[in-house]
C-alpha cells in the first residue's frame, strides 16, 4: 500500500487525472515515472472478443450465462473462469469485463441472457466461483452492473427505484457474496439512476456499502459511455471513466480539485485502486510475460470442453421416455433454427467465434426439413464482403476484407484521417433464389445485376448504441442465372451497424408448415427446433412478449397433431410461452449453447451428456404472469414495487398464477428417491438415492420458507451429486446464512425459525426439517 501512495504523490493533479479515464475503447494508458504499463480490458460474458467490436481475432464463444448457470454448480463457474482467464491470456488482455449478476427480475429483460438468474444466493455463489477461475491466473475479473440494472429500455437515464430492504435481500447480496467470497479486482457501475442518484455518483450505494461496509478496496469503473458528471462522479465512489480517450472527466475534474469540489486526496485514492489492479495483472513496473501455450479456439480440446459445458446444463422439462433418442427410432429434425441455430446473444456479449455448429450441422444422418420464419428483421448473411470507407472530402479512408459480412462505418476511438461518412460493401451472390439486403442508418443505393434500389433507412433506438447494436435493414428477394455481385453504397445517417443480407429464399409459412407436418407422421420421432435470436436476446432492447416469434407454437401443434412422438428443442436463453406443452412428448431448453452447440445439443438428445440442468428463473404460464412484469419506466422511473417477492419468492406467495414450470426445476435423465432428512448447525443432510438406470446427476436444493408471513420463501443452499444406477448417499448441503437474514431500520436481523424444504425445485419438494432459534 504505502509503494502505491508513494507513487501517487509523484504525480501533478492533471496527470493523476489523466489516468483515470480510458485511452481508446478498450485500453487504459501507461505513465512510465510510476511504472505503470498500459492495460487492456475485454467484453466478456460469453467470450473474450478483445479490442475490436467487429472483426478482431478468432475467439472461443462460450454458452450463455443462463444456460451455464443452469448446472448450478460452482465447478462449472469456477471452469468457464479459468477458460476465459486463458482466452484473455492469448489476446493479451489484462481484465475481463464479467460476470454479470444483475438478476432475472421480470422475464421481458432484454439482457438476461448475459445474467445468471432469478435467485441472488445463487447467482452470488456463482459469481464468486467464476471471478476465483478467472483471477487464479492473474485476469481482472469486473462484476457488473452496480445495481438495479434489470431492464434495457431507457437503460441510459431510467431511475430505478427500490427501497433498502429489497436493494440489500435481492440485487446488492450477489455482489456482496462476490466481494466477501471472491474479492473481484473491479467492479462496474450501471447506466441507470438509482433512487434519483446515477449509479456512477451514488454515495451511499459506492462508498458507504461497497468500499466501506464490505471493506472491498478494488477498481469500480464506468459502464461505457455511463458517466454523467465530473465531480459529482468522483466524489460519488467511481475511480475510472470509460471510455476514452475523452470523456467528462479530464480537465473538468481538475478544475474540481482546483476549485476545492474535489479533496485531491479523493483523486488519490481513485489512482491508487488504479495502481492496485495494474498490480495484480501484472501492468505495474515491469510488462506482464503471456502464455503462448495456450489452445486454438477451434482446437479439439475446446470443442470437447464447451460441447460438455453447453449439454450438461441443458434442461430437460418433461419427457415421457421418449428421451434420450435412440438408434431403433427414426427421426427427422424441423425448424428454421434446426440450420440456424442461435449460438449467442446479441450487444457486448457477442464475439467472432470460428465456427458456429448448427444442430442440423451436428446429425447429418438425420434428414433436416425447414420451419416458418424466426426473425421479423433483416440480418447480416456469413460471408465474405469487401468494405470501403470514405470521408466527406470524397477521400478513400480504407480498404478491407470482412469475414463477418458486418461491420461499423468507424468506431469512436478509430484513428482515420476524417470521419467516416460513406461506405461502400460488396460481395458475390451465388445463382439461384435469394434474398439479399443490407443493414444500416442512412441513405443506400442496392445493386444487384440490373436491379438497382434506392433506400432510406432511419434510426430506429433512442439508445446512445442501440443502431449499433440492432440496426435497420432492408431486404427483397431476386433470382439469379449465375453468381452476380452484390454492392451497397450508403451516405451514413448515424452511428450504427452495417451488414449485406445474402440468403437462399426462404419457403412461405404454410408451405413449410405442410412439409414439417408430412415429414413428422413418416418418422418415429419428430424433432422441432424453435427459439428466440438476438432480435430478441440482446443488449439495449427489452422483450413486449414472452410468445415465441412468428408461427413457430403453430408449426408444433401441426407437428404433434401429425406425429407419433413429437421433441421440443427451446433455442433460447431465457423463458418463452409454450402453450403446446402437453401436445408433446419431451421438451429441452437447450439456452444459447456456443460455438459448439450442436454437438451439444445432439449429445443431450442422444443421452451421450446427460442434460442435468436446473432452471434459473421461473417460466410464466402467460404474459403478464410473473410477479415483476413492466420494463417501461413510467415518467422515467421504473418502480421495483414487488419488493423482495421476485421470481418464484412471489409465485409461492400467490402473487401471481403459478408458473408453468419452477425455478430449480429439471428431470436429467434419472429418477431419484429422497429419505430422511436432518440438521445439524448449518449443514442439512439428506438420503439420496438414484433408482433410475441410468448414471445421473442431482441438484438437492434447499429453501427456508419463514415463520414469519411477511417474509418470502428463499433458497439458502443446493449441492449436486453425481450416482451410478442404485446407488444411495448421504449428500450434505451447506447453509449459507446470508440468505438467511432480513435488512431492517436497524441493519441485518437473522431469521431463526422456519421450515427448510429439501426440494428438486420448488414445484417437487421432498422433505423437511424444522429451523428453530437456538435454546437460551
């Protein structure tokens, strides 16, 4: 400590000041008189893009936060952080911009998909476990987003307003048990108001629980683009702007110092936390050595790894035995995401992996028919396109090749000779029937062979990244003899998202409705593959409906109605409506499962990885359904007015109809029997038994449901056991006793008597055991 503070009294007050708002997007600057080397922070949540938005290095995509979180296993958690530690380590980045651990408040959450779940305790444990993984090789981990930050809509200035007690039981307990349990090097503060206050001034929220109730003494940073003041900002407890190179701080906040708005020695402190991760990651004083022994992204290895991540917390939600498939039944797989498989979110959590395995791609014995429309918007096709980018002088500014078939007109920290303000992209277009298009905000012309279309396209979001991240498109469909090339001149009318649509067309709805249906009454098993895309599962935007898109609930009656025995596969990350349930023989919520997800969703059907996943958040019966529904701020707030009762905490207190499935809820592939069950101080202990025939994993949760009537029910421990075909054991849960205690007038009260459920979800309780207060 006392070397660091050495070192911030070398430096003027402009210097100090100048460190502490981000060199470029995604990097932070050196000062080599207090040996301090430049770092380099990464998107994360769901693979380390690196420093480029789009474009950059091949990097591994990971499964989603909700479908990992689904094992409910801390391993798991612990294992993904030491793979990104690693993805960090090839890139050379010093920070790792994840976990997330904002909470599954209402299901319409844009974001949630980056999120764990529903439950704090759980979403705590995990988060600890991932940011252990992570910091074990010397990678920043950076919790984010400090706090109430569940909705997308008006994400730049909504005002959440939450009161204490529901602020510290519910969405400040993951970063708590984080901090206490993980120490996290940095920390990330939210778009949003908190009760009138912007996340990134909050005094109370920073300072006076962060910093000094939890004693945690590491970096908290801006999210991007977040930070709305200079002095209020500094005083309020952030220590680092970003991004950069400008940005409010800089001289304004000297002259805040100067004129005495600002103690210097709050400066100080906000270096020193600096120094103190540079430190950590190995930026401080000599330059951090890399590994470079470190497996491809497409190598073998990480192709077994996250195939194994993304199966074993796959979650089977009913099942006749129909599951696992096997060989002696034929089986035909249906569905527009059968060959479009949805492999991850959209916004900062997405990265450029080598491959995304689709499940068609996955069982090519299997005979593939198509399904309705999915997507309601245009997107970028997987192809090679050339881009050129000129500035208003009429000069060519660059010249490239892009594998993605997207790309921006220029990021903010992107240094041309002049702003971007026309690009041109091209690319050949095979023969045949296809549809071709473009995205972006401005003025276009299309070429095509002879076609030739003039479009305007406007912004469609208020969000400071929203045309960025889900820009405008426009597409038609053409028929061509021969490859002919595709050309997309556009004037740029804002900051957004560019793309070419290039895609074989399409059949009509009813047209494959017919098919899917004919095909299903040849086949033992049909197999529909339905889901969400990043239309839906994405930064910046909020759901209006959990109803899956366009016709896909039709396609599965049609294909129930038609065959023998009829499989969901759900591609999506978070709750959808499934009025067709008890049409079908077996459901599985495969998430957004990675590069790999194919395989993994191929191993789950086939029983090769047995899909043990637990659900993280509750699956309403119907919109509206859930105890926390609205993300629309009323007048600009959004009014967290269920209080502690979120997510099953509400269901179980009749706050809204039952959900069509529970959290904690999920068959695997075994059968399991629950004897006695005991308590002996903070450890439940339970008889556990697989009866099925099959070696199985368990999830025993267990829940205290209070005395007292005003308190909800909550999880406060879970373990998992993995048991061959008759075996018994005796699996013992911890209590965590953080969950175990309500935030009065006067601070944290514990709570001493209740019943402890020992359960497979909420909706299976198998046992329990009395919780008393201790004997005086």
């Amino acid at each position: 400590m006392g070397d660091l503070e050495e070192r911030v009294a070398r430096l003027p007050v402009e210097r100090k000041v100048r460190l502490l708002t981000g060199a470029s997007m995604f990097t932070l600057r050196g000062d080599d008189e207090i040996g301090l080397r430049e770092m380099a922070f990464s998107d994360g949540p769901t693979g380390v893009r690196g420093l480029d938005f789009t474009g950059g290095p091949l990097t591994c995509l990971f499964p989603n936060a909700t479908l990992l979180a689904s094992s409910w296993r801390t391993e798991t958690a612990e294992e993904v952080g030491r793979l990104l530690a690693e993805e960090a380590e090839r890139q050379e980045i010093h920070v790792v911009l994840g976990p997330t651990v904002n909470l599954h408040r209402t299901p319409l959450g844009g974001r949630l998909f980056e999120a764990y779940s529903e439950d704090p305790l759980l979403t705590g444990h995990l988060a600890a476990a991932y940011v252990r993984g992570l910091q074990a090789q010397g990678i920043g981990a950076c919790v984010k987003h400090l706090v109430a930050n569940e909705a997308e809509t008006e994400r730049h200035t909504v005002d959440s307003v939450v009161d204490e007690r529901t602020l510290r039981e519910l969405y400040l307990l993951p970063f708590e048990i984080a901090v206490e349990d993980a120490d996290p090097w940095s920390v990330m503060a939210a778009y949003n108001d908190v009760n009138g206050v912007p996340a990134t001034e909050h005094q109370h929220v920073n300072n006076e629980v962060l910093k000094q109730e939890w004693g945690w003494d590491g970096l908290l940073m801006s999210d991007w683009f977040a930070t709305k003041s200079a002095g209020p900002a500094a005083n309020g407890g952030l220590d680092l702007v970003m991004p950069g190179p400008v940005g409010p701080w800089g001289p304004a906040l000297t002259a805040a110092v100067e004129s005495g708005e600002v103690a210097e020695a709050t400066v100080d402190d906000h270096l020193r936390r600096l120094l103190g991760l540079a430190q950590k990651v190995g930026a401080l004083d000599s330059t951090r050595t890399w590994r470079t022994d470190l497996p491809a992204p497409d190598s073998d290895v990480r192709r077994e790894q996250l195939t194994r991540l993304a199966a074993e917390g796959m979650t089977v939600l009913s099942n006749d035995g129909t599951l696992p498939l096997t060989p002696d039944r034929t089986a035909v797989l249906i569905g527009r995401p059968v060959r479009e498989t949805t492999c991850m979110g959209g916004g900062s959590a997405s990265v450029r992996a080598p491959h995304q395995v689709s499940i068609a791609d996955a069982m090519p014995e299997v005979t593939v028919v198509d399904g309705v429309a999915v997507r309601a918007r245009p997107r970028a096709g997987r192809t090679t396109m050339r881009v050129q980018r000129y500035g208003a002088s009429g000069a060519q500014l660059s010249d490239e090749v892009s594998a993605e078939a997207k790309t921006v007109g220029a990021m903010p920290d992107q240094e041309l000779a002049e702003p971007v303000t026309r690009v041109v992209m091209s690319t050949e277009v095979p023969a045949g029937a296809m549809r071709v298009g473009f995205l972006g905000v401005g003025t276009a012309t299309l070429s095509i062979g002879d076609e030739r279309h003039e479009v305007t396209l406007g912004s469609e979001s208020d969000d400071i990244g929203g045309d960025f991240l889900r820009p405008p498109g426009w597409q038609t469909d053409v028929v061509l003899d021969h490859p002919t090339e595709l050309a997309v001149d556009i004037t740029l009318g804002a900051w957004s998202g560019l793309g070419l649509v290039v895609e074989p067309t399409p059949p009509t709805d009813d047209e494959a409705i017919a098919a899917a249906a004919a095909a299903a009454a040849a086949a033992d098993v049909a197999v529909v593959v339905v889901g969400l895309t990043e239309e839906q599962e994405t930064e910046a935007f909020d759901k209006s409906t959990l109803a899956l898109p366009g016709r896909q609930d039709e396609l599965v009656s049609a294909v129930a109605a038609a065959a023998r025995r009829t499989v969901v596969v759900v591609n999506a990350a978070t709750p959808v409506l499934m009025p067709w349930r008890d049409e079908v023989a077996a459901i599985l919520w495969a998430g957004l499962p990675g590069q790999e997800g194919g395989h993994a969703v191929a191993a789950a059907l086939r029983g090769e990885v047995e899909p043990a996943g637990r659900l993280v958040t509750s699956f309403p019966v119907a919109d509206g359904a859930s105890p926390a529904w609205d993300v629309v701020p009323t007048d600009g707030r959004l009014s967290y007015d269920e209080g502690v009762f979120v997510g099953y905490r509400g269901y179980a207190a009749r706050k809204a109809p039952a959900p069509a499935y529970w959290f904690g809820h999920g068959l695997g592939y075994g059968e399991w029997e629950y004897g006695d069950a005991a308590l002996d101080g903070d450890t439940l202990t339970a008889d556990l038994t697989n009866v099925g025939a099959r070696p199985s994993r368990e999830v025993v949760q267990v829940y205290l449901q209070p005395d007292d009537t005003d308190e909800p029910i909550r999880l406060v421990g879970r373990t998992t056991a993995d048991l061959a075909p008759g075996e018994r054991r005796r699996v013992d849960v911890t209590l965590d006793r953080r969950a175990m205690r309500t935030w009065t007038d006067a601070g944290w009260r514990p709570i001493t008597s209740g019943t402890l459920h020992v359960a497979r979800g909420l909706g299976d309780l198998r046992g329990e055991v009395r919780l008393t207060p201790p004997s005086r």
